[in-house]
C-alpha cells in the first residue's frame, strides 16, 4: 500500500460551537425495532450534494433496514468546498463523532491517528474486491486501510451527438483533432463547452489529464509531498505549465457565462442542447440521466479528452470516489461495519443503478449508462493512472490554494488578461510559499 501523510490545518475552525451538526442539513429516517434486538442508529456524515447519490444512499439503507428492521440511519451531509472539513474537525474537539465518515483517509490524519477509523486492512470483504495498488493507495494511511471504497471516478468530455452526427465530427483522438472540432461547432452557431468555473472542483479537473498522467509515467509519485514541503517549486514540473496551456486551447472557446456557472446549470445547458460539450466527472452521468427521462432524443457520449497529437498520451485518471470510514469508538461500530460491507456487496448493484457509478468490485447491469459500462471497460484495459499511486495528497489548504491559482488563470484566459502561462504557474507558487510561511 502507498504510504500518506498529510497535516490536516487551515480549515479547521477552532472556533466552531460544539453543537457539531447545527448548521448541517439532516434527513433521518425510523423503523421499528424487532425481534427484541435493541434499536440502533447510524449516522453517516457525507458531502454528497448529488440528488441521485443521496436518494441512493436512502435506498441502500432501505434494504438494509429491510434486513435488519432495528437498525435505522440518520444522514449528515455538508459541502465538501465550504463546511465539511470544519464541523467534522468540530465533531472531533467535542467527541461527537458520527459512525461512519465519508472521505479519503489521507486528508483525515487527526480522525485516524485518535483512533476515530477503524483499521480494515484485513477486512474480508475488502480482500475480495480485488483492488489495485492504486485503489488501496486512496482508501489507505500510512501503509494501511481505513475506508471502504464503493466506487470510482474519472473525467473526460461528455459530447451531444446529435450535433457532431450533424457536422460530420468524429470523436477527436488528438489534440488538434479536439481543436478543428471546436472550431467547426462555433463555426456552425453553437456554443462549444458548457462551463462551470464556478465550482473549484471543475478548474482542477482541466489540468489533471496532463499533471496526473504525466507525473506517473515519469515516477514522479512524490510529486505532491514535494510541492507541500518546499523541496520542489511548480517550475521544477514542466507539466505544470503544459496543463495550463493544454486547457487554455479549450477556455478560449467559453461561454460569457462560464465563470458564474455551477455545475447543475452546466449539466441543464448541456442537456438543453445549446452547448455541444461538457468537460465533467463522471459522478454526473446519473444527475444527466435523471434530467432525460422526458428527453429520449438527446443522446450523448463521452470521450477521454486528448492531450497531444500522440493517442497514446491519453489515458483516463482515476481516484476512488465514495469511500466511507467506520468509527471504532462508536457503541454500534459493529453494526456501521456491516453495513458498509452490505453496501459493497448486496447493496452494490442498488448503488451503481441509482447513481450510474461504476463500482470497485466491477459489478454491473444492464440497467446502468452505456458509458458506465465503457468507463469500466477501460479500467479492466489498464490504460490509466491512478491518484493513490502517489505518496500523498495534496492537503485541503494546498488544495485551495491550487484550486484559487487555476481560477485565476481561467478568469485570466477568458477576459483576454495579460498572463501568461509563467505568470499564472508563479502565483500559484507564491500561494504555496505564503502557506508554508505561516506554518
């Protein structure tokens, strides 16, 4: 397993009330107890904000209660951008810790090391899921496993078909291929990518196709530890810089909306048909598919987005998405445990039907997206890179930091600014410099 270690800080709001969840939005749902076993609760802390996650999860726990009537769930969700780290390091100082805890182990360094997440190294169920190195890397800290991994995600460009089947345009396999496509649908009066900048979590995905890819096929798995401690600065990663220039050929063909959308009026603008693609995980495609139900025309693909003239430079990035840790002090953490290992199993196909995730263990319907499917299908291929392939994360102040540098260059590119690429590279790494300053 990938060794982490990342120092959780920055975030955490010293200050917050102890009344952990009193901001939080709840959902709780009851059933009796029976056959005289003694009624228990569970609660799930999650950043869930997908309607077609969260109505998953209650179906998953539906089944559960189904199978044992005295168990029943209480779901805490926050925003992963805004308040999750902060009532979760609240839950921590006031004791209050909730059952089972949404997350990648290496950004939750305080959660484990006072003993909030059970060690599941040796968990059966996970041992059968067959895992890769790199899939163990994003459920594990410091060489060992802590969260029960559900499913994972890449991302790539979500493309109308009928309007490339229109304008003749086949699946670009290059980099110049993406960019004379481009140009022929804003040519042919359509708006060419349904943006939404608004949201942290879409500038970072522009660049990981180059950052992610190349620093793995190079070795550079200590690319992040690097970075955070000092010992390297951006400039020393020429793909630093090649991941700014390779999305800026794309944020050159924006919307005047691209800065203020979020990701749900990107996902209704590309159902809409006005824009002719979507560049955007694929924790989406059920938020897609549950906006089509009244649209059975609208048919759309999905391709990895090239980042040279070489295919073979191309290769889907993957992380695990939904992983869930189990809280050990708990007095029903047996209980959480079972769940989480029904949820991976019995409960698997409930899951991947509802949100359209694909799943670890490799499970799947003929229920599910035809591009689940081929997600799934390239992963068996081994033509990816995994995040947990790295020895650590990028911690959630870095992560900020990367993120409000990325922003910029967007903003940059698209109001016709004076930076460059340098430049834009130079301020993130001042950002970087100012963090460890503080420290």
């Amino acid at each position: 397993m990938t060794k982490r270690k990342v120092i959780l800080s920055g975030l955490l709001l010293a200050t917050l009330s102890a009344f952990v969840f009193a901001n939080g939005s709840k959902e709780t749902k009851t059933a009796p107890a029976a056959g005289g076993n003694k009624a228990v609760v569970i609660k799930v802390f999650h950043y869930m904000t997908q309607n077609t996650k969260q109505s998953s999860l209650k179906a998953v726990e539906e089944k559960f209660t189904q199978k044992y009537p005295n168990v029943t769930f209480e779901n805490i969700f926050y925003n992963q951008g805004t308040d999750y780290f902060p009532q979760l390091q609240t839950a921590l100082n006031s004791g209050d810790v909730p059952e089972i805890i949404m997350g990648n182990p290496s950004l939750y360094p305080d959660l484990i090391e006072n003993g909030y997440a059970m060690d599941i190294t040796s968990d059966e169920v996970v041992g059968k899921l067959g895992l890769t190195s790199a899939d163990l890397g994003d459920c594990s800290y410091k060489g060992k496993a802590y969260a029960y991994p559900v499913d994972y995600k890449t991302w790539g460009v979500f493309y109308n078909k009928q309007i490339f089947d229109k304008l003749g345009i086949a699946v670009p396999k290059t980099a110049s291929q993406l960019e004379a496509a481009s140009k022929k649908i804003q040519d042919a009066g359509y708006d060419v990518w349904a943006d939404w900048y608004k949201d942290g979590a879409s500038v970072d995905i522009q660049t990981r196709i180059v950052v992610w890819t190349k620093a793995i096929m190079k070795g550079d798995m200590d690319l992040f530890a690097n970075l955070m401690s000092g010992k390297k600065k951006l400039a020393d990663y020429p793909y630093i810089k090649e991941s700014l220039d390779n999305w800026a050929t794309r944020l050159k063909y924006h919307r005047n909306d691209a800065l203020s959308n979020s990701q749900d009026q990107a996902i209704e603008l590309f159902v809409s048909g006005k824009c002719a693609m979507f560049y955007m995980g694929s924790w989406s495609i059920g938020d897609i598919q549950s906006k089509l139900v009244n649209k059975p025309e609208f048919k759309y693909g999905f391709f990895l987005c090239p980042v040279s003239e070489d295919p073979a430079d191309t290769k889907m990035n993957i992380q695990i998405d939904d992983a869930f840790m189990v809280n050990p002090k708990s007095k029903v953490a047996d209980w959480s445990k079972k769940f989480m290992q029904f949820w991976l199993t019995e409960g698997g196909i409930i899951w991947t039907e509802g949100t359209n995730q694909p799943l670890v263990s490799g499970a799947s319907t003929n229920k599910v997206s035809p591009i689940t499917k081929d997600i799934a299908a390239v992963k068996k291929t081994g033509n990816y890179v995994g995040y947990g392939q790295f020895t650590t994360s990028y911690t959630p102040e870095y992560t900020a930091a990367w993120r409000k540098g990325l922003t910029a260059w967007a903003e940059n590119v698209i109001k016709g600014g004076k930076l460059t690429s340098t430049d834009a590279e130079a301020n993130i790494q001042k950002l970087y410099d100012d963090i460890r300053a503080t420290k």
